[in-house]
C-alpha cells in the first residue's frame, strides 16, 4: 500500500514515512491477527447438532484477563507510536532550524502568489520579486515560507517534501523544507477553496546550487 | 376503568431515578442550553483574548442601562420564585400576581434592550462594526430571545391560571421557573463579560 | 402517558383514531421511528445519487453520466458535472450522509423504536415532543430540499463549511443555498436534541419493574450514551451556526478576518461536535451488533460491565479530541501532541469492545442468517476504519495524509460499516418485529456478499489514492499531472462504485417484497430473549398488554439454568418460581 507514495526529497520526510510504516507494520499485525481469530471462531464454533454454547459471562477476572490482556497491548504500542510522533513532529513544527531563505506565499482563489525578498533577504521591500504559481528554491538549503491568504483558507501542499499547511486569512503562518534533489514537483492547493479549487495548483523548482545562482542572476541582474 | 387503575398500578411499579420525568427533561434541556451559551462565551473569550482594541469599543456601552436590566432579571427571578411558592401554597390569586410580575419585568427587560439597542444603531455601531459589535449583538441578541421565549411560556401559564386550567399541571410553574433561573444566571455571565471589562 | 411536560394523565388503551392521527400525527414511538426510517432512506437514495455523480465526474471528468441528462441547466450540462456543482455535489452528499441518512437511521428509528420496548414501557416519556421532533426533522429535510433549487445554487463550501468560504456569499456566488443550509442542520439539530432528552428521560424513568440499569440491553446503553454525547456537543456548533449565519445575513464579522474575527474559531466549534458525533453515530451501531452476536451465538455478551463502562470513557474521552483535524490548520504546534495522544488512546476503549465482540463468538454455537452476517460485516470493516484512524491520529503522519483519499477511505469504513452494515443488520434483524413477516433470506445473503465485496472494491483502493497523495474534495484529478498515473485507480472506484449501488437494489426489493409477502413472523422468530420479543409482531399499541417483569439480564444464552439455550428477561427462572 505504501509503496505509492510520491518520492520523498526532504530532509524530514524520511521521518514522516518510516513513522507511517511502524503504524502500517503494527496495525497490519493486529488486522491479520483479530480477522484470522474471528474466522478461526466462525468455522470452529458454527452451529452443530447437538451441541450447545458454553455459557461464559466474562465477568470473573480470569475472564476478564482475555480483554485486559490485549487491552494493554494496545494501550503500550498506542503509547509507543504516540512517543514516537511526538519526536517527529516536534523535529518539523516546533524545533526549526535557521533559516538560509526566506520566500513569502499568498494564496488567493484561485492561484499561489509567491514572493522573493531579493538581495536584501527582506519581503515587503523595494526588490522583492513576485511569480505566480512559481516556487524556485536552491538544493539542500532551509527555506522559510511565509503562509498567507488574500480570501479564504487554502492549503500549502508539497506531496514531495511531505509538507502541507493551511493557510489562513489574517494570520501568518511559518513552515519550513529543506529539498534534497533538484527537480519540479507539484504544489497544489488541499483545502476546498471555491470552484476553481480543482486545478488550483503551482509548482516548485528545486534547483541546483548553480542553477540557482543563474536563476538569481536572471532576476536580479543589478544585485550588488 | 379497570384499565385505568392498571396503568396506574404499573406506573408506580416502573423502575425510574424518582425525579419527575418533566424535570428530568428540563434539566437536559438546560444542560444542552448551557453548552450553547458555554460555547458562545468562550468563543468571544478566545477571540478577545486573542485581539487588541476592545476597551474602547465596550466604553461605548451603557453600564447604567445594563445595570438596571441586571436589577429587572434579578428581580423577576424573586418573583418567579414567590410564583412557584403560590403554587406550593396553593394560593392561585397569588400565583397570578406573580406570574404577572414576571412577565412585566421579563418585557422591561426587552424594552430596555430595545431602547440600548437603537441607540447603538444610530451611532453607527452596527452588528458588522467590528468583531466586539458582533458578539454584543449575537450574545445579548441570542440571550434577548431567550427572555422572549421566556415571556411566552409565562405568558400561556398566566391565561391558562386565569381560566383555573393551569389547576392540574401546576407543577409546570416549576419548569418554567427553572429555565427562568438559566436565563437569568446566563445574562449575569454577559453583563460582566460585555459591559465590565 | 404524559405528556411534553410530563404531566400524568390517565390513558386507557386508545380510542380508535382515525388515518391522520394513526399513520401522519402519530405520537406511538413505532410509528415514529417507521416516519423516520421512511425520511432516511429516501436521503439514502439521494445521497447515493450524489455518491455516484461525484464519482462519474472523478473517473472520467466532463463526460456525461449515463441517466443524469435531465438534470437542467444550472446545475449540469447535458449530464456534465461542472466545478461549482461538482462543490454542491459533494457538500449535500456530506450532509445527507451524516445529518439526514446516519442520525436519522441509527438514533431516530432504533432508538425510538427499541429504547421503550427493550426497557418495558408503554411508549417514550414525552411522545408529543416525540412527534414533534420527526416533524422539525421533516421540516429540515425540505429546508434542505428547497435550498437546492434557490437561485445562486445550493451551499458549495463543503460539510464541513469551513469560513471564510462560507462566511461571504462572494467567495462562492452561493447565497440563499448556504443560508438555508445552516437554517436546515440547525432544525435538523433541534429534532435529535428532542429526542435525545426523550431517550434519557425514558431510560432513566419508564423502565419496568426488575429493570435495573445493569439489566438494560446493551443498545439502550449505546444509544442514551449517544444522545447524552449528542446533546452536550451539539451546543457550541448551534452557537457557531448562529454567528455562521449572521455573519452572513446581518454582516457580523465573527470569522471574517477583516473585521476582526478569526476564521479557525468555527473549526473548534465545528470539531468539538464533529468528532463525538461520529461516536453519535458509531455507538448505536455498535449496540445494534452488540444486540445480534448473543443471539446468533447462543451465548452470553463477553463482558457486559466492561463494555458499558468503556462506553461511557469513550463517550467522555470523544470530547478532547477535536483538534485531531486540526493538525495542519494554524493551531499552535504545542497542541497537537496532547490531541494526538488522546486520539489514539480512544482506541483503547473501542478495542474492548471489539475484543469483547469477538470473545462472544468464542465457543458459541453461530449460525449465519442475513442479520449476523451484516453484524459481522459491521465488525470486519469497521475494525480497517479503526486501524486506519490510528495513521491519521498521528500528528506527524497527518501532515500528509490530511485532506487525501486517504482521509475518505478511512471515514467511509467507521460511517459506512455503522450507517449501512450496521443499519442492514438492524433492519434485517428487527424487521420482523418491526412489519411482523420476516426478511426472504436468499436474497439478504446476496445482497450481503455484494455489499461487502463491492464496498472493499470501492473504498479499499482509495487508502492507494491517499497515500498517492490525491487531495479530496478536488472535481478533476486529471488536471494534476502527478495525479495521472493514478487515474487508473479511479475509473476502477468507481465501476465498482456503481455496481455497490446497484446492488442496495436487491434489499429494496426484499424490503418491498417482504413487507406484503414475507413470512409471518410470530412474536419472536429468532429466540431471542430483550423484551421487545416478548411481545407480539408487531406489538400492539402501547406495547405490551401487560407490563414484564424484569428477573435478569439480556443475554442469558445457553445458561445451565435451563434446558432451552435462552432465557427471557421476563421468564419466571427456576430462583424465582422456587419463592
Ligand atoms: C456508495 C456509497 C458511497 C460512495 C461511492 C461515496 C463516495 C464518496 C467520495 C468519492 C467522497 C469524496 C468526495 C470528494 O472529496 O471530492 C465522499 C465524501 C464523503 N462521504 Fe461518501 N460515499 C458513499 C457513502 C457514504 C456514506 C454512507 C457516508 C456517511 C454516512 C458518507 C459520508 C461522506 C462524507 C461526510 C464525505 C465528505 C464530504 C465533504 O468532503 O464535504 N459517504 N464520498
Ligand atoms: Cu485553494
Ligand atoms: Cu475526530
């Protein structure tokens, strides 16, 4: 099942993906598991002449371990997956390294506004840059993405970088990637955002570092 | 007939908490009405807290109308309560008087609101002024419905003591009585929260 | 009797009434659970309807789907589903599911029918706010009927109505169509807040004599749950959906950010009922297998106690959840932690259940009739929906997975296996009591295989989409160069799709056919022992013609007590003839 998941080229998805394979590894052990007991059950215990059910209550506590039992199994890999997760998240949402780039993305019905601060590495300044649905960032370098919205709510997806956030009107919103392998990927919109939501996609060009440079360079040719 | 005593029979056989059914579902009532108003109060709490510029939109607002509204509510709780002491009592010219009371200063109350209300409009705060006029309307508007709703069910007990209906179904002073109380309690939250801070 | 206010009034047995006051104005909970059925499957039929134009357009965008021609202009071209239709589509097919075919079916026709037979009385505590509520139920149903044909279009910002979207009418073009979308949920609200203050107040008050609470069938527990967990959810949502509206009627600005507001506030009220209402649902459900595997196995519950006090922690724990879909929308990263360890820790009280399920079976004597195999079926599937919430109670992995099929696969095998193989057992299982003729078996085990099989075609392959990285709620993934490769996938969903719906086909038929022509039931055709089978088929009015007595629990199969393996709630056992 996992096996279609779009390549991963970010720093963290790695950790994303190997988290969702321990839960797929683990909740696949305990679907083979209780379906091979229930139909073990089904088959044994049909009905036949002349046999009557046992006459259980499971309400001694020796009965009662068959449910505690498996109970704290489930509650101890629970516990687990949930430590784990916390170590992920907290590597992608809270603990962010500093910052290489800064890159400013506006989301309006029904396209991605993306904004470069230029050399001065400042958005909101005289030699910022603005594209459409164009997001161009160097290999192998943190990039920090301002998340905004002109209208309604929109959400800033890279399947790639196993990145998505929503962004919302009125509030600006951090996230951060760092890719590894130069390439285009897409970035769609996630969030339903009006008629045009389908289709509402851009992409992001991840380039090498001389690219880049020459990228930079075509763009602000008088860059000090 | 026969029937008749069987069912009453059995009535008293059921196996039940002992609180009047009419009771028990006023309470879940009240509670659900509580998780409504609980939910429009944190709401504004959230949303205040999370914003600047909200004093000066709230020294727009007459403290001494609301403080007069809270003393109508306040009082029309009392007379609510000596409405349902008539009835224990069983002194129905009582009960009138009361419940007439009630029903004076639950319409006071509206007819300030009104009054406070075009007041605000005509200085141009208007529901859509801004995120406080939103919820001073929603929560007061919300409440102000509530009372009305209230009004009315005093209301139809009133006439129906009038023509001596209301004899069998006393008891249903004391349900109206209760929700009379949530209404009021939920407009002591909205005075300080609005009007105070 | 009693009547709203629960004044006591002396009723005898009924004076005849006429059509009006027996089948229309009725206030017999039986008659008002059949208007309910009624109302739900004729939602089921429209929902369906909108399921299979959702997915003609998702497998061969703008082509036209075969039968939907007549659908005039606004709405479709020549059968062709356009992008803001394509929004509606799915909004409604939300809607309905969830407010108009789950609640409907699973709380308003089992527990209006079962709560006053299973506990022994003579109807619901308060039967005229009974009747009230299928009324306003009724009343929100055409609220949301009329709201299709308004000008400007019917509501497009999804069931879930996320503002700013649905805060300003320009966003979308739609105006009155979102305005009496709320107006409709919120009537639609109101009616299940009656019933749920009837089922508490029933439960609590009219139960038989010998009746205690830890004799009560497990449904009952299930459903008063339910409607507890309904009625302290749905509050802060009807607070939300007042400010939803009047944002949009009066201008307020209580999401709109220009003026202040704040457009998540709405997902919290949203979520905080959102989620303990998929348990609003899920628990019925749950009761209603929980009522059939004793039956069918000839065996006591496996841990009576231990299931109702995991409801009950259930039913509380659903409450701090909410944020789980949240994970990606702006809330402060610090919280998602605590959300994600409270998310996947609701698995432990539902893994009791299930293993308590599933120790029932163990050295029973099981046969297989129409009702046991949905009951399973319920089990089977319902138990991929729960493996599955665990990859997206996760924080991290959510990140990914949100707004994907993946989300869509898992949400259809928790509301589809409780709404439809729950609500199949149900209904193949009570309708003998309910019509008094039994269910044609053949036809109940070929519609069973068809549905389960085509269900896991249909759904199965959109946890692939998920993980493809497809988003939901998109009209034309074959605008989406990455999604490509995968389209594949789609045009197989939804050949397998059309078939699932064709097949609910056979049950119609078996429903119809065995209304009139079914077998004669007699009072209690599967030997089952709660109290609605002491009675006959179908009961009269007012139940029974003489109040049970309650000597013990609900599932007492195969006890040594007796030589037959079930013993009646209401039977005198050896104990009490002995006194
Ligand atoms: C044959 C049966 C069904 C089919 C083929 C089907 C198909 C779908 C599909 C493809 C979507 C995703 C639409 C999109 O995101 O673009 C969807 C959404 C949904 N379905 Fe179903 N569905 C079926 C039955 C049900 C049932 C029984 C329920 C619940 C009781 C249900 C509840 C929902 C909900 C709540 C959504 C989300 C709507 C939204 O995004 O606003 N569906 N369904
Ligand atoms: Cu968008
Ligand atoms: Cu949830």
């Amino acid at each position: 099942m996992l096996s279609w998941l779009p390549e991963n080229i970010s720093t963290y998805g790695g950790d994303i993906d190997s988290l969702m394979y321990h839960i797929y590894y683990i909740t696949g052990v305990w679907f083979l598991l209780t379906y091979g007991v229930i139909i073990v059950f089904l088959l044994r215990y049909r009905r036949q002449e002349g046999q009557k059910a046992a006459y259980v209550r499971g309400d001694s506590l020796t009965q009662a371990s068959w449910l505690l039992v498996p109970l704290l199994i489930v509650l101890a890999l629970d516990l687990w997956i949930d430590f784990q997760g916390s170590e992920v998240w907290a590597k992608i949402k809270i603990d962010a390294p500093s910052s290489d780039l800064l890159v400013g993305v506006t989301g309006k019905q029904f396209n991605w506004e993306i904004a470069y601060p230029g050399p001065d590495g400042k958005l909101g300044t005289a030699d910022d840059l603005e594209m459409e649905n164009e997001l161009h960032v160097p290999v192998n370098k943190v990039v920090h993405v301002i998340l905004r919205s002109k209208d309604v709510i929109h959400s800033f997806f890279l399947p790639n970088l196993r990145l998505k956030q929503d962004v919302m009107p009125g509030r600006t919103i951090e996230a951060w990637f760092e890719a590894t392998k130069p390439g285009r990927y897409p970035l769609p919109c996630a969030e339903l955002c009006g008629f045009g939501h389908s289709g509402m996609e851009g992409s992001l060009i991840v380039h090498s570092l001389d690219e880049y440079e020459k990228w930079v360079q075509k763009n602000w040719p008088n860059k000090p | 007939m026969k029937d008749a005593l069987n069912m009453k029979i059995e009535s008293m056989t059921l196996t039940g908490t002992g609180i009047p059914s009419g009771k028990a579902g006023v309470w879940c009532f009240l509670a659900s009405e509580i998780t409504v108003f609980g939910g429009l109060i944190g709401s504004y709490l959230v949303v205040r807290l999370g914003s600047g510029g909200w004093p000066e939109a709230s020294a727009h607002l007459s403290f001494s109308l609301a403080l007069f509204n809270t003393l109508v509510l306040l009082t029309s709780s009392m007379t609510m309560v000596l409405a349902f002491d008539a009835v224990e009592k069983g002194d129905s010219k009582k009960l009138r008087t009361f419940l007439f009371l009630t029903i004076l200063l639950g319409l006071v109350f509206l007819g300030v609101k009104a009054f406070e209300y075009a007041g605000k409009l005509a200085h141009g705060f208007t529901p859509g002024a801004g995120v406080f006029w939103s919820f001073y309307y929603g929560m007061t508007g919300l409440h102000a419905l509530h009372v009305l709703a209230g009004v009315i069910v005093n209301i139809i007990l009133f006439m129906e003591a009038l023509g001596n209906a209301l004899k069998p179904n006393e008891h249903r002073v004391e349900l109206a009585g209760l929700y009379w109380h949530f209404v009021d309690i939920v407009w002591i939250f909205l005075f300080p929260l609005l009007y105070l801070t | 009797m009693s009547n709203i206010l629960g004044d006591v009034t002396q009723g005898t047995h009924p004076e005849k009434k006429g059509f009006w006051r027996t089948y229309v104005f009725s206030t017999d909970h039986k008659v008002i659970a059949k208007q309910y059925l009624a109302l739900s499957l004729f939602w089921a039929v429209l929902g369906g309807f909108t399921a299979y134009l959702i997915r003609w357009q998702l497998a061969h965008p703008e082509t036209a789907a075969p039968g939907a021609g007549w659908i005039p202009e606004p709405f479709m071209y020549e059968g062709v589903v356009p992008p803001e239709f394509y929004n509606v589509l799915i909004t409604m097919h939300g809607t309905i599911m969830v407010f108009f075919v789950a609640m409907p079916l699973l709380l308003a026709v089992f527990g209006n029918y079962l709560i006053p037979l299973m506990i022994g009385a003579r109807d619901m505590a308060f039967p005229r706010l009974n009747m009230l509520s299928v009324w306003v139920f009724a009343l929100a149903s055409l609220v949301l009927l009329i709201s299709l044909f308004v000008p400007g279009g019917a509501a497009s910002a999804g069931w879930t109505g996320y503002p700013p979207l649905s805060a300003r009418a320009i966003y979308t073009g739609v105006n009155w169509g979102m305005n009496l979308w709320i107006v409709a949920i919120a009537l639609e609200f109101a009616a299940f807040l009656m019933g749920g203050i009837n089922f508490l107040t029933t439960t609590l008050n009219m139960r038989a004599p010998g009746m205690t609470l830890f004799r009560l069938p497990l449904i009952v527990w299930m459903q008063i749950t339910a409607g507890v967990v309904f009625m302290l959810s749905v509050g802060p949502l009807i607070a939300g959906a007042v400010m939803l509206l009047l944002d949009r009627v009066i201008g307020t600005t209580f999401y709109v950010p220009e003026g202040g507001g704040q457009p998540l506030l709405w997902q919290h009220l949203f979520w905080f009922f959102g989620h303990p209402e998929v348990y609003v649902i899920l628990l019925p459900a749950l009761g209603i297998i929980l009522e059939i595997l004793p039956v069918f196995s000839r065996k006591p519950i496996f841990g009576y106690r231990p299931i109702i006090y995991s409801t009950i922690v259930a039913g509380i724990l659903s409450f701090i959840v909410w944020a789980h879909h949240q994970y990606v929308s702006g809330i402060d990263p610090r919280l998602a932690m605590p959300f994600s360890i409270t998310t996947i820790l609701i698995s432990v009280p539902f893994a009791l259940i299930v293993f308590a399920m599933i120790a029932t079976l163990w050295k029973g004597s099981i046969s297989f009739p129409t009702p046991m195999l949905f009951a399973l079926g319920t089990l089977g599937v319902f138990l991929i929906g729960g493996l599955t919430g665990i990859f997206v109670g996760s924080a991290p992995v959510d990140i990914y997975f949100h707004d994907t099929y993946f989300v869509v696969a898992h949400f259809h095998y928790t509301l589809f296996s409780a709404v439809f193989f729950g609500g199949f057992a149900g209904l193949y299982f009570w309708f003998p009591k309910m019509f008094g003729r039994m269910m044609n078996e053949t036809l109940g085990k070929i519609h069973f295989v068809l549905t389960f099989i085509l269900f896991n075609t249909t759904f199965f392959p959109m946890f692939f989409l998920g993980v493809g990285g497809m988003m939901r709620r998109i009209a034309n993934p074959m605008q989406y160069e990455f999604l490509q490769p995968l389209q594949p996938i789609n045009v197989f969903i939804t050949g397998s799709a059309n078939l699932l719906l064709i097949s609910q086909g056979i049950f119609a038929i078996n429903f119809f056919w065995s209304l009139f022509r079914g077998r004669i039931a007699g009072p209690n055709p599967w030997q089952a022992n709660t109290l609605e089978w002491s009675t006959s088929s179908p009961p009269p009015h007012e139940n029974f013609h003489k109040i049970p007595t309650v000597y013990r629990g609900p599932y007492e199969y195969s006890s040594p007590e007796t030589a037959e393996d079930w013993l009646p709630q209401n039977q005198l056992g050896l104990e009490e003839v002995k006194k």
